[in-house]
C-alpha cells in the first residue's frame, strides 16, 4: 500500500488488536531493458524490501504497531489476492496513488480487482484522502466523525451496518444513511422518447424517506442522519460526501442489480479518488 493510507492504522488499530503486513509486488511483466530480466527482478525485489522495512521501522517507532514486510514476484493484482487467500487478514489496505510503483497500476485493473475478489473487507484510500507523509507529522484527531453508508433497499447492502456501528462505537461516529432515488422514465408513446412522472418520483422518493426510517429505528441510540437524494448515483453521493465532510465510506461489496458496480464502479475516479476513504465489506451470503 502507499503511504497516504498509513494515516489511517493509528485509528484503525483502536478497534482491535492489531498486526500489520506491508507488500508490494514486483510486477514480472515489466519491461526492464538494460538488465537481464532476472537480474531486474532481484534488483527491484531488493529496494522494494528495504523502502518496505524502512516505513516498517517508522510505523513501529511513531506508533508502536507491529509490522512485518513481504515483496512479491508476479502479477500485482492476482499476487496480492493470492497472498490475502493464503493469510486470511481482517483488513486489506490498498492506496490508489503512491511512490513505489502503484501510480502505473491503473485503479481499474488492480484495485478493482481486489475490491471485488479479495476475501475480506477493503479500505481503499485515494490520493485526495491523506498526504503521503501525514503520519510522520500528525495523528488524526478526530477519525471517522461521520460516516457514510450508501444503502439500496437489499438487506446484503444493510450488512454495511453491522461494520459502520462497530467504527461508531469506538469513535462515536454520526452514520449517514443515503439511499439514491434514481430519476425514473415512463414512455410517451412517441418514437421511444421518454418523459418523468412526477407521481412516480415523489412516490419513489417517500418510499425511500420510509425505508430509511426503517433501517434508522433499528439503530438505537446511535446518532443518524439520513437523505434520499434525487438523480444520478455517482454524483448524489459524491456530493453528499463533499457537503456533510464525510471521513469514511463504509459500502457492502454486493447489493441489488450489482451495487458496487452501479455506485463504486462509477465514481472510481472521483468518489475513491477524493477525500474520503472507501471500507467495502465482503457481504455474506
């Protein structure tokens, strides 16, 4: 992982006992050309693990964690999973910009493929998030103050909130609950064209409010806010991450007609490259 998202295992570490892995991964396919291809991939294996063990040796000297190193050879994406099925941790930590490398390996093919194949929760922190030396010189004084959970009507997505109240009780978050009421489009009978029901959208848009209500009554004491905003998935919440300063997405990976495809999928570039870092929980069956 880069180092933007280092900022964050402080906090991370208040809701458990924690140990932390950093990897990074040679990739193979690169195309060295003044040294054999063996030779390069030594030479790139051995400043990969001294880069690794000398954030190692600050994280355990600033915070105290304990922390082990691993380079990997192959693939980065197939690599990562590969070792994330054969560990098992609680938390994968993956940045989408740093200086070792992960700048070149584009968001759409590494770290899609971990969000969607790894087999635990995925944080995964955008540039925009932290500044890559921000732990060095300041710890977060308020973590995860209000937390943003996207909710689609399916019960796999509400499996969100069982990790949202857990980040709640420790850091004594506010949970915003949003569900995106899409525009919705009724044929005119002319050529296909299409007009809005504004029965339809008002109809759709209590539903939600009610639904939202719903899900907010089983919380408790929590403290809760809840919007349904009207229009385009992607820029709804990307706006209401931007209005309400929301410090953490927390998303289930699966939910109604694809969720993470229809949302996550489609603010890549601007909801996990902006300020706020995305939890994905692996749902459950």
């Amino acid at each position: 992982m880069a180092e933007n998202s280092l900022v964050y295992l402080d906090a991370l570490r208040s809701l458990g006992e924690s140990r932390v892995l950093l990897v990074s991964v040679v990739d193979e396919a690169e195309d060295f050309r003044s040294l054999t291809h063996e030779q390069a991939l030594e030479r790139e294996s051995n400043l990969l693990g001294t880069y690794l063990r000398e954030v190692a040796s600050d994280l355990e000297r600033y915070l105290g964690i304990e922390v082990e190193t691993k380079v990997l050879t192959g693939t980065p994406a197939e690599s990562l999973l590969a070792e994330a099925y054969t560990l098992e941790p609680d938390l994968l930590v993956i940045s989408t910009h740093g200086r070792t490398g992960i700048t070149r390996w584009r968001l759409g093919s590494v770290a899609d493929k971990l969000v969607r194949g790894a087999p635990c929760n995925t944080l995964v922190v955008g540039p925009k998030a932290a500044e890559r030396s921000a732990w060095l010189e300041a710890r977060i004084l308020e973590p995860f103050r209000s937390i943003l959970v996207p909710l689609d009507g399916s019960e796999l997505a509400e499996q969100a909130l069982t990790v949202a109240k857990s980040f709640a009780d420790c850091f004594g978050s506010t949970l915003h609950l949003v569900r995106v009421v899409g525009i919705p489009a009724a044929g005119d009978g002319f050529g296909g064209e299409y007009s809005y029901t504004p029965q339809l959208i008002e109809s759709l848009v209590e539903g939600a409010k009610t639904y939202l209500g719903g899900v907010a009554a089983t919380l408790g004491d929590y403290r809760v806010e809840t919007e349904t905003p009207l229009g385009y998935a992607a820029l709804q919440l990307e706006e209401y991450i931007a209005a309400k300063d929301i410090d953490l997405v927390i998303m289930t990976s699966h939910g109604r007609g694809g969720f993470v495809r229809a949302t996550l999928g489609s603010v890549t570039d601007r909801m996990l490259g902006g300020k706020a870092p995305v939890l994905v929980v692996r749902a459950r069956k």
